[in-house]
C-alpha cells in the first residue's frame, strides 16, 4: 500500500500549524495546505507529520476526507507519477483502489 503522498499531504497541512521556529517538512505543495489543513487537524493532529502512524490515520479517515483534499491527494498523486520517471504507472488510481 503507498501511503507516502498521503504523509506528504498531512505533513504540507501540518507545515501551517507549526511555529515559524519548528523544523518544517518541505514536502506537499500549496494546494495540499489549503484543503488539507482542516482535514489533517480534525482527524490526525495528534501526530507528528513525518510519521508513520500519520499515513494510516489519513488512509483509515479517507472517506470521511472533504472531497477538496482527496482531490488535492489524487492531483498531487498524479503530479508524482508524472514527474518520477521510470516508476511503475500505477499511479494515484492504483492507491485510490486500496483506500477504505
């Protein structure tokens, strides 16, 4: 299971909750932030961005998701495959399929 743009999409939303001294995580985009960010703080702000359990919390509250921040997820997804060459064309369908 590839969780690892959903940790990128949590970790962009958490970006905007931390102290401008705190170690921020360089991963995400702005589209991420912006319809995120309610998402990340309501389901799985309790943990730290970068980890682990953060990607199952988002992966086990994918439904519950506003609808902006899953397509924010599945765009950004897709940006990834597009600009990873040689990577497999699974793609944001393939983990789209594996989410509850």
């Amino acid at each position: 299971m590839r969780l690892k743009p959903i940790l990128l999409a949590v970790a962009a939303a958490a970006a905007l909750t931390l102290p401008a001294a705190a170690q921020q995580s360089k991963r995400g985009n702005e589209t991420l932030k912006k319809y995120c960010t309610g998402d990340y703080l309501t389901y799985c702000g309790n943990l730290a961005p970068d980890d682990p359990a953060t990607d199952a919390c988002f992966q086990k509250n994918w439904k519950k998701l506003s609808e902006n921040c899953r397509r924010a997820i599945d765009a950004y997804e897709a940006q990834q495959q597009q600009d990873a060459p040689g990577k497999g064309k699974q793609g944001a369908r393939g983990t789209r399929e594996q989410r509850g």
